[in-house]
C-alpha cells in the first residue's frame, strides 16, 4: 500500500472540533471545506441541565438537523454562512474560532498509553485490535470517533470507528462477514426489537414500511453490536481519489423530484459521503424548476447522511426521492445528482 493513502489531514469527516469562545463542539463533513473555515455541523452544546459533563462544565447534544439550524440561529448565527458552491445555509467554524480539532486517529492512539480504561473505552480498543487483526489492516487506517473522543460520551455510548483509505475499507469490507460470523470474537447483527428501534429513529415519521427497512437494513456490514455497544464503522476514501478542492464544484438546488432507477454501479455505497450510480427509467414526480429534463441525464444518488450506506446493490431498481441538483465541476464537468438529507422526506427503498 502506498504510504501517501493514509496521509490524512486534520479537519475532515469523523473529525470534531472545539469553539475558543463558546466551547461548542461540531462535528466536522466531508473533505472540501472553504479556505476560511470548517463545513461541521453543532452536536454538543453547553447546558446546564446537560446529562454529560467535560471540565466541570454540562452539555446537552443535539441530533436532529432541523434542530441543529434552529440551535444556532437563535444562539449563535454567527456560526451559519450561506455556500454558493453547495446553492444553501450551511454550518460552519471560521479557522480563527477552532480552539482544537479531534481526530479518530490521535484519540485510538490515546487508547493505546491510557491507564484506567473505562469499559466503553476498553471495548472500544478491543473491537479496533480486533479489526486489525482479522481484517488485515495497515497500521494507521483505523481510529475512533463520536462522543468518546471529545469526552461527553455516556457509559452506554456507541463505538463510532472510521476506516482510512480506499483500497484498506475496500478490503476489510469483503472480511466483516466472517467476522461478524464468528460468534468467538463477540461481534453480531441486531436484533429484530434493534432494527425496530433504529427505524423508529432513522426514518421516523416517514412512509418508508418496516419491511422495506428491514430488507436493506439486514444485510449491511457496517454496523452491528459489541459486548453490549452498538458500533457503526465509517470508511473514509484516500487523499488521491478525492478529486479537487471545494472551489472546483458549484451546485444548484433544483427542486425536488421522485424517479424509479437501476443501480449500475454501488462500489462507492460504503464511503462517506455514499454514492451511487444510476440509470433512471422513469420520473415519477418532477417538483423541480427543470420541466424538460432528460432521465439519462441524472446518473448520480448521493449523501453524507450514514443511513444511506450500503443501501443498495448493483442491479437492484430503486425509488429514490430527494433533491435534485445540477453539478459542475471544473466549469466543464456538467450532470445532475439526486441528493438524499432529509430523514422524513428523502428516501431510498426497492421498487
């Protein structure tokens, strides 16, 4: 492998970071960010009716998108910037306003010195130890992220593990399944009361039927129990396939629309952010402001969001309703993508 796969910087997906002032922690999406500032999102705030604590102060987290926006434009405005490259309100730190970034690597290496550990941190270690060594992973392509890592976790807290590099998640993907399997190593699937509890809150409030979950949902590799903690893993693509920089893409909300496709190609399903490529063989409702456009011209499903992982397979025909956006990337580059955020309005089920 070479070595330059894993030549991760600082401020990317499965990273947090830490406001100087305000002592807010946001967790850090995607890879491109703009020159001044980090694309993240708030997911812990300081509260003194908070069920976590971190030096002497309590915070309260904060899951739900909607809630996110709503938080900070009454609290902290001066955390929301409108992105011209991405045609919406997003969240975001200036680099000035970073008292510190967390990354999943230095918190594993943490781990490793630490004396003391608690269960969840100890648990935590041994599924990545046993990562490695079943899953033949390279020194330096695992680490830890989620709350653990920032300390306001709870002692019931998930293990939230990242994967670095395009080839290494590529790899170990092809070996969960034995290792899931083998009931020695204290890796399982959920339950079937688990899966009902993740649908209540995963796509809760939406028309999604549980079986339809349940059909996607049972045949992912990526999460799953350990001695008693839900763990979910996240694979993070290498440097050299990330193609770009922020600047380079412009995309512009269309509208909404609902199409039947194939998936012609799901190899990027594991990553974050996912992406699928499709071939749609019917529009089944155009709410956007294109009124012509051609269904060959929509090749693309993506999302940042983790429950659109591994969601589907090559072959499979899907629903899919979302965003649809135009992309351009270089000023040549010129297609359209449907983009799936939205817990109760967006989706992706077997057609």
């Amino acid at each position: 492998m070479n070595t330059s796969d894993l030549n991760f910087k600082k401020g990317i997906e499965g990273d947090y970071l830490e406001t100087k002032k305000d002592h807010l922690f946001f967790d850090i999406k995607g890879v491109h960010h703009p020159k001044d500032r980090k694309i993240c999102f708030i997911r812990f705030y300081p509260d003194p009716d908070g069920d976590r604590e971190k030096n002497g102060i309590k915070y309260k987290k904060i899951y739900d998108l909607n809630e996110r926006y709503s938080f900070l434009k009454i609290h902290h405005p001066k955390y929301l910037f409108h992105s011209e490259q991405f045609d919406l309100e997003l969240q975001g730190v200036k680099n000035e306003d970073i008292l510190k970034i967390y990354t999943p690597r230095d918190y594993y290496a943490e781990l490793n010195i630490k004396k003391g550990l608690s269960r969840l941190e100890k648990c935590s270690l041994e599924l990545c130890e046993l990562f490695i060594a079943e899953g033949n992973l390279p020194e330096g392509s695992i680490g830890i992220t989620g709350s653990p890592m920032i300390g306001i976790n709870k002692d019931h807290s998930d293990i939230d593990i990242m994967i670095y590099g395009t080839d290494t998640s590529l790899n170990f993907q092809q070996t969960l399944p034995d290792i899931i399997k083998n009931r020695n190593n204290f890796c399982r699937e959920y339950t079937l009361e688990e899966y009902q509890v993740h649908y209540d809150w995963r796509v809760g409030g939406s028309d999604i039927p549980f079986d339809n979950f349940l059909q996607c949902e049972r045949r992912k590799l990526h999460q799953g129990m350990y001695k008693g903690f839900e763990f979910f893993i996240r694979y993070l693509k290498s440097p050299r396939d990330w193609q770009g920089d922020y600047d380079d893409y412009q995309y512009k909300d269309l509208g909404r629309i609902k199409v039947k496709a194939t998936i012609i190609n799901s190899n990027d399903s594991i990553f974050t952010p996912c992406s699928y490529k499709i071939n749609v063989s019917a529009i089944i409702k155009n709410d956007s402001i294109v009124n012509d456009i051609k269904m060959q011209d929509i090749i693309e499903v993506n999302s940042f969001r983790g429950r659109f992982c591994e969601h589907a397979l090559e072959g499979e025909n899907v629903l899919v309703e979302g965003k649809l956006e135009s992309v351009i990337y270089k000023d040549t580059k010129n297609y359209f993508r449907i983009l799936l955020s939205d817990q109760v309005h967006d989706k992706m089920m077997s057609a």
